[in-house]
C-alpha cells in the first residue's frame, strides 16, 4: 500500500496523537529498540534481556520475545494469519489497514497500539527501573489506556453538543493529560 494512504488512515484512528507518531516512526523504521540505550552511550547487548534470547531487534520485542507472545496471546486481539508479516513492521501494519473496516475491526487496530506502546513500555520498565510486569498485566495497562481514552473522546463529544447550546465553558479542562513514558521515544 501507498504510504501515503496509510498514514492518512493510520491518522485518521481514533486513538492518542502520540501514538500515531510512534507507530508512524516504528513503519519508518526510525525507531530501533535500542536507540534509547545508545543515546545513553551504554553498550547494547546482543540478547534480549527480557527473555535472554533474540535480538534487539523492534520484531523482537513487540513480536517475537516470549514475553510480547504472551501478552499477545492473553490479549483479545487476533490477527490470525498475519504473524508472518511481523518481520518487518511496514508489512503487518499495510496489512491491517488493508482489512476492510468494520468497528470491529477498528476496535481490534486500536486496542493492537495499545498493546504494542504498553509492551514496550513494560520492556523499559523493566530495563530501567528492575520492575517485571506480568504479561497480564501489560494487557490490563493497554485496555485501561484505550479504555479511558475512548471514554475522554465520548465525554468530549457530548461535552462540547452541551457547549454549543449553552455557549463558552472550555472543553480542554476535561482532557487527560498522559505523562508517562513520551519520553523514552522521543527522537
Ligand atoms: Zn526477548
């Protein structure tokens, strides 16, 4: 597909502006999974230290490492068939915005960033502050994020129908400001 045309739909997702960005980077490749560490002037390692197998490669880290398996597999996002594709992440992520949109399919797409973000902020969690988070836990943390943004986005909705009837009163105040994490993928 067009790059073009999928940035304009990956755009279009309603899901956190900064996660359009992260994916958009991870389908440039831009983002490799140990930039941070580089950028810290410490020696990467050759193995995955989650699962002391692999590489450090994005593949392996959202995808391939036993534990981003795992959170996948308890996650209730399927993209049966579409596993191979993973290799390289432009691939899997034409594919799902090549599916036909129906909501559910939209549900799937958006819940599936947010898996992705929480794995890899579960893996620098790990790596920097020693916390191992359950691979359960990693798809609590994804649901609740996309849980609570879908519900700021209906509030905003029907906060601003409410507005234009009664005129002023700002709608910002009720946005959730998330604070955690935008720093490790900042280029
Ligand atoms: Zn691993």
């Amino acid at each position: 597909m067009e790059a073009r045309k999928v940035w304009t739909k990956t755009w279009k997702l309603p899901i956190k502006a900064k996660l359009k960005h992260i994916i958009w980077k991870l389908y440039k490749g831009w983002i490799s999974a140990n930039s941070v560490l580089i950028r810290r002037g410490l020696n990467v390692e050759e193995t995955c230290r989650r699962c002391g197998e692999g590489g450090e490669s994005v593949h392996h880290k959202l995808f391939a490492c036993d534990f981003a398996g795992l959170v996948w597999e308890m996650s209730p996002v399927k993209w049966d068939g579409l596993q191979h594709l993973t290799n390289q992440f432009s691939d899997w992520w034409d594919a799902l915005m090549k599916i036909e949109k129906g909501e559910e399919v939209q549900a799937r797409v958006e819940l599936s960033v947010y898996i992705l973000w929480q794995i890899w902020k579960a893996r620098n969690v790990w790596l920097y502050e020693g916390k191992k988070l359950e691979p359960m836990e990693v798809v609590q943390r994804a649901m609740k994020e996309w849980g609570e943004f879908k519900q700021v986005q209906d509030h905003k909705k029907n906060t601003i129908g409410v507005e234009r009837r009664s005129e002023g009163q700002q709608v910002e105040k009720h946005l959730i400001k998330d604070s955690v994490g935008s720093i490790v993928l900042q280029k």
